[in-house]
C-alpha cells in the first residue's frame, strides 16, 4: 500500500462550509484513486511549503456523492 500521494491541480471553489466552521479549505477534484481519510500533508503553493491536513473522500455529512481532497492548511 502507498503511503505518499501527490495531488496537483487547481483549487475550486466550494460551498465554503469549512470557512463557516473556522477551518477554510482548498478543494481540488481528483484524479486518482486514493483511499478516503484524513490524511497530515505538506501543501506547496509556488516553491513554498505549509504544514497542513487534507481529507480525501465525498462530504456524506452534506449528502454529496462526489470525491475530491479537501486542504486546510495551518497558519
């Protein structure tokens, strides 16, 4: 099993529930097939690196069926 992921792409807009929560995060569809969870990350934006947390799966909370990875990055 995998345990290192790379997920590139460009952020979308989403229905900003986790900004209401205080817990803002970046959405980006995917692409492949990785295991839903919550998963520590690193998130490099430009040639920077932030510590961050990222959940991979669909909102089921919200009723949506549709899989994508969801960043918060801290600080």
């Amino acid at each position: 099993m995998n345990s290192s992921y790379t997920i590139a792409g460009t952020v979308m807009q989403g229905k900003r529930r986790g900004k209401e929560l205080g817990y803002p995060t970046a959405n980006i569809p995917l692409t492949e097939d990785i295991l839903s969870g919550i998963y520590i990350s690193i998130t490099q934006i430009d040639s920077k690196e932030y510590q961050s947390i990222t959940f991979i799966g669909a909102a089921e909370t919200f009723n949506k069926k549709d899989r994508k990875a969801e960043t918060h990055i801290f600080n």
